[in-house]
C-alpha cells in the first residue's frame, strides 16, 4: 500500500530541496525524508508548473516548520497510511 502525503508535506519536502546547500543530494533530502528520489523530483516539477498548492488556497511555499526541524513523530504526522 502507498503512503499519502499531505500537501503541506509535500510543499515543504520541495521547498527544502530548492533550498539545499550544494554539497547536499536531493537522494539524501529524499532518504532524509523518507520519500523516494523520483517522487521528490515529481513534486519539484509539480512546485516549477504551479501544480503543487496548498490546499488552503495559499499559493506560496510555507516556512511554518521546515522539514530539517521534524523529529521522527513530525515526519509520521505529515503522511497517512
């Protein structure tokens, strides 16, 4: 069975991807994640074609909590089964 991710999820996994240090992967923002590296890049082009929205209505990337300061029990809230 797949995981679902929420949008919220998903803006912010890119927005941290688009914001990464050279020196950092997109596989290890992905692993980091606990996402798969093609659906990372899935939701990047997704973010780039205006396709990826909150669903609030809000068309801008969140900051609220970034995804580097989520704790295991964060990372498991952001998904559903």
């Amino acid at each position: 069975m797949s995981r679902k991710f929420t949008q919220e999820f998903k803006v912010q996994a890119v927005e941290k991807a688009l914001s990464k240090d050279r020196n950092v992967s997109l596989e290890g923002i992905a692993d980091n994640l606990g996402v798969g590296y093609s659906t990372l890049q899935r939701w990047i082009a997704q973010a780039k074609k205006h396709e990826l929205e909150l669903t609030n209505g809000d068309h801008s990337m969140t900051t609220e909590k970034r995804p580097q300061d989520w704790n295991l029990e964060d990372r498991q809230t952001q998904y559903h089964y």
